[in-house]
C-alpha cells in the first residue's frame, strides 16, 4: 500500500506557507507542462520552492519550475503551483495530490487546473483549447487512485460522487468569458494515461473510441481530490500537439513540441482565465 499521509502532514505544510503569506487564497491553480509563465502575470507574488515546504514533493521534468507562487490574479487571491507532480515521475497519487489538499488547508474553495493535451478528436488542432467536461481516470482504474487507502473523512467521504467533478457553473462561466473574449474553446472529455511514452497509434484509436477528446499524463488525480474535499473545480486543456493515430505517419509527438506550443498557448489561456477569475 502507498504511504499515507496524515491530516498533521497537510496542516504542517499548510502553517509553513501561511506564516508567509498575507492574505488567503481563494483559488488554488495548476499550471500544466509549458504553461508555467503565466504564474508571471500573478502580481505581489510570494514564491515558495517546494523544496522549504514540509512534505512537499520536487518537481523534476524540464519546464516544470517546482513553486508556489500566491498572489492576485484579476484581483482574485490564488495559490499557484508553477508546476505539478506526475505519475509517470515516480510519485504516488497520495504525493500527486499532497498540495490540492494543502491548498483546500490554506482556504481555497476552487481549484483551477490547466495541462498539456494531444488532440485525439478529429475537429482539434495544435494550439487549441478544451474545457474539461469529464474524464476518463485510466490510471485510476487500474487502481493507482489517489483516494487508496484509510479514508481521511475531515477531507470527505469514502465513496465520493464524480457526476459533478468538473462544476457545471465554473464551466458555464468559463464559455461565457471566453465567448466575450471571442477566444475559441472546445468541450471534451479528457483521458488520463500514466505515461511517461507517447501513446502508441492503436492506443490513440482505442482512447477516442472510449469516448476521449484529449489525452494527458496528468489532472484526474488533482480532480478527484479537489472535488473530494468540496472544492469547485475548472479543467482546461491545451491542446499542444495532436495524437498520431496511424503507424505510418510522418507526424510524431515530442515533449519540445508540448512545451513550444505550451508557450505559444499561454498569453491566450492567460487572458481566458483572467476573464473567468473577474467573473468569480
Ligand atoms: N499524449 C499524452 N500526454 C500528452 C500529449 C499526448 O499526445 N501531449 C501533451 N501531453
């Protein structure tokens, strides 16, 4: 069985970052591969290595700078992690998910997560946005779920619903921001796999007969555990490359790919999302 944490391991990580800040964060975010710069548009940012923090995991794939960064974003306080922990890194679910609760600890009563996204349906191009509506939990399934274990019920419940994971009035509110924007975004389901390979071209038919848009090495476990504790949450994709899905392609997926068209993505998601943050 995973190491568990204790709710004194949240609380201990949680006091370590609130002797440090002054003022609550409200949202919690999470700044998927490439993405991290728009934790540059925080203002009066306080950072925070995860090294200092207690119990924290590092962060260790390139792109990934490893930090909170809490401040105001469109006047709204939040707690960014300028990035995030990955299965395929090494770390367990439990460790995944460590700063979702650390966040809810710290006050924050909506996550916002953001990732880096291959383009399995057919409409979606490089460059493209996707609001999560729903995923599929591959790695979950197979039962490396980030609820394993003891119960922890001052977080929430031992079976909880996930009909409603990604809050239908944060989804709303995101098209209509990015609809007064004229920023165009796709709805989809997004499907977790572990990674760390590139999914094969029959794994890319398989996940869109499934039902997936999208496929990612990341944000089902963060979800599930925002959502367990009570937290609204808003998912949004980048669509960075799209899924090879035959053998003789020319077309390959690459992580420089990911991170440059990561880059290109984030001036339009910042604006997007600073759009759905006025509207909270
Ligand atoms: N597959 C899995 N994860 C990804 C991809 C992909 O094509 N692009 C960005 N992250």
């Amino acid at each position: 069985m995973y190491t568990q944490f204790s709710p004194n391991d949240y609380d201990e990580a949680a006091a370590y970052i609130q002797a440090r800040i002054s003022q609550k964060p409200a949202v919690g975010l999470i700044l998927g591969s490439g993405l991290s710069p728009l934790a540059e548009s925080i203002a009066d940012g306080v950072r925070i290595p995860y090294g200092e923090i207690p119990h924290f995991p590092v962060s260790t794939v390139e792109g990934h700078a490893g930090q909170l960064v809490i401040g105001q974003l469109a006047g709204v306080p939040v707690c960014a992690m300028q990035g995030r922990f990955h299965f395929y890194e090494g770390y367990t679910p439990q460790q995944i998910t460590f700063p979702v609760r650390v966040m809810r600890r710290l006050g924050a009563q909506t996550l916002i997560v953001t990732n880096a996204a291959g383009g399995l349906n057919p409409i979606f191009r490089s460059g493209d946005l996707m609001l999560i509506e729903d995923h599929l939990n591959f790695v979950g399934m197979a039962g490396h779920h980030p609820l394993y274990g003891p119960n922890l019920p001052e977080f929430g419940p031992r079976f909880p619903s996930m009909t409603k994971a990604y809050a239908p009035e944060l989804r709303a509110l995101l098209l209509e921001a990015a609809n007064e924007l004229q920023i165009p975004v796709h709805r989809g389901v997004y499907a977790m796999v572990a990674g760390p390979s590139f999914e094969t071209p029959a794994e890319v038919r398989f996940l869109r007969n499934a039902g997936a848009d999208a496929v990612g090495m990341s944000t089902a476990p963060e979800v599930i555990v925002a959502h367990h504790a009570g937290m609204a949450v808003l998912g949004i994709s980048s669509i960075t490359n799209v899924a090879v899905d035959v053998t003789d392609s020319d077309a390959d997926t690459t992580h420089a790919e990911v991170l440059e068209t990561g880059a290109l993505i984030v001036p339009r998601l910042t604006r997007l999302l600073m759009g759905v943050l006025g509207k909270m």
